[in-house]
C-alpha cells in the first residue's frame, strides 16, 4: 500500500497501489527466467518436473518460450499440454518471501508468428544461434489463473481477464511495432541512452559497452536491453499511456524524451 501527505492533521493517507493483475502482468513484462513445470514422461511416472526456461511476454503479456523438441519438458508437453509457470520478482530482496512472484497455472502449445518470435529474439539475441534449428520452435503459455505474492499477507488468485492485457484495440501498434523498434534504435538512440540514464537511473556503460537498444513496444511501456540489463519503461509513470497505435507510440516516446532531456539539463534523475 502506497501513501500520499494531505490527510486531516497533515497525516498520511493510504493511496491504493496498483490491481493484483496489473501487478502480475509487470511481473510478466519484467521477466527474462522462469521455472517451467510439467509432468515428467520419460519413466511413464508422471511426476512434477521443474527445468529452468528464458521467457519473452507477447504485446498482451502471454509468456513466450523457445523449447527444443529433444529437452525433457518438450516431451512431457506432447503428452500432456498442462503447465506452469514460475515468475521470480524477488532479486535485490534480502529476504526472498518479501519480494514478489508469480505462479501461472494453464497449458503450452506452438505457435507460428514471426512477429512473437522477432519479440522472443529481440529480448534474448542469444537465441539467434538455435532458433532457425529444426527441434525449436516457439511456445505461447494460455493463461487459466494465476496466483501472485506480491510480500507477506499479499497474496492474490487472480483470473486470465485481469492478469493480460486486452490488446483488441492496439492491433496497429502490434503491426507497427518491428518499424517502432527499428526506427528508434537506428536513429535515436541517443534519446534511448537519455531515457535509459535519467528516468531508469542506468549508467550508460563504459567504452565498448553495447549501447541501450529498444526491445519491444506494447500498450503499456516498452522495453530496453543495455548495459544495464533488460529494463522497463511503463508509460503509466512517465505518461499518460496506454498507447493504441504508432502515433500515440511516436508521442509518448517524445514526452518521454523530451522529460529525460530535461532531468539531464538539470543534472539529475527522476526520483524513485
């Protein structure tokens, strides 16, 4: 629960944090790992097999895995489609169980779109080596529910609806997204290294460091892989988002430049 100053007395006052579902889903959204369950095949025992997988989000936040047909789990998947999914938000947490995470419940199955799997190569460039093989191919995990622990005593079951993103009204932005990244990293990196050091607080890296590139574009934020690692920027804290369409995108990515431009000129960062 989050709190803002202006209560009677000049107390505080509780200000309601983010829905259990868009908590989850920027979990989702965050995420490079995760521990994928499945029932084991291979002595015919059925038993709860955990392996680890990296994982990309589609635009609505469904996870993308890349599995090989000769791995464990892809056979158990044949055999039964049934899954889940571990998202882990606990890193920079002392403790652990105070940190949030998230466990999917629901099934896998293949899924043949270039424009997931750019998403799916965009987040992890490692893939490239293994993703034209013949025994990989592209798994989209359906959402049935999900149950999210977001620190002690917040704990929530949350419904497919809640937890992805109703993307009906952004199919332009999903179209345009290959030529939003394109165009962002070819031409304006310099705004993304803006963005990058004064909104995110990331360092720009030293001399040879690969410069921060955007990853992917969606309704709510956009992504950026760097020096720094993968980070998120969410236009419900920088702007007014979401975004439907590549002129809305093409808005937002000003403001938010011309905001991190503003920070630098001052000789600062945006608070936490």
């Amino acid at each position: 629960m989050a709190f803002e100053s202006g209560g009677e007395n000049g107390a505080a006052k509780e200000r309601p944090g983010p829905a259990p579902g868009v908590q989850g889903r920027g979990l989702l959204r965050r995420a490079e790992r995760a521990s994928l369950a499945t029932s084991l095949q291979r002595d015919g025992s059925g038993d709860p097999y955990a392996s680890l997988v990296i994982v990309a989000v589609d635009q609505d936040a469904s996870p993308l895995l890349l599995l090989s047909d000769l791995a464990d789990h892809t056979a158990n998947l044949k055999a039964s489609p049934r899954a889940g999914l571990l998202i882990d938000g606990t890193a920079g947490h002392q403790d652990p169980l105070t940190g949030p995470r998230l466990s999917l419940q629901g099934s896998l199955g293949r899924v043949e779109s270039a424009a997931a799997l750019q998403r799916f190569q965009n987040r992890h460039p490692g893939a490239a080596l293994y993703a034209g093989f013949g025994d990989f191919n592209l798994y989209r995990f359906t959402v049935d529910k999900a149950h999210l622990v977001a620190g002690f005593g917040a704990i929530h079951w949350i419904d497919a609806e809640s937890l992805l993103y109703d993307c009906s009204a952004a199919e332009v932005l999903a179209a345009a997204e290959s030529d939003i990244v394109a165009h962002m990293n070819e031409d304006h990196a310099d705004a993304l290294a803006l963005i990058a050091r004064h909104l995110l607080h990331q360092d720009d890296g030293g001399q040879g460091e690969d410069p921060w590139v955007m990853t992917g574009i969606d309704p709510e934020g956009f992504d950026l892989r760097g020096p720094g690692g993968l980070q998120r920027v969410d236009f419900a804290g920088h702007f007014t988002g979401p975004i439907a369409d590549a002129q809305a995108a093409r808005a937002a990515l000003v403001a938010l430049t011309q905001q991190a431009r503003k920070l630098a000129e001052a000789g600062r960062s945006s608070p936490d």
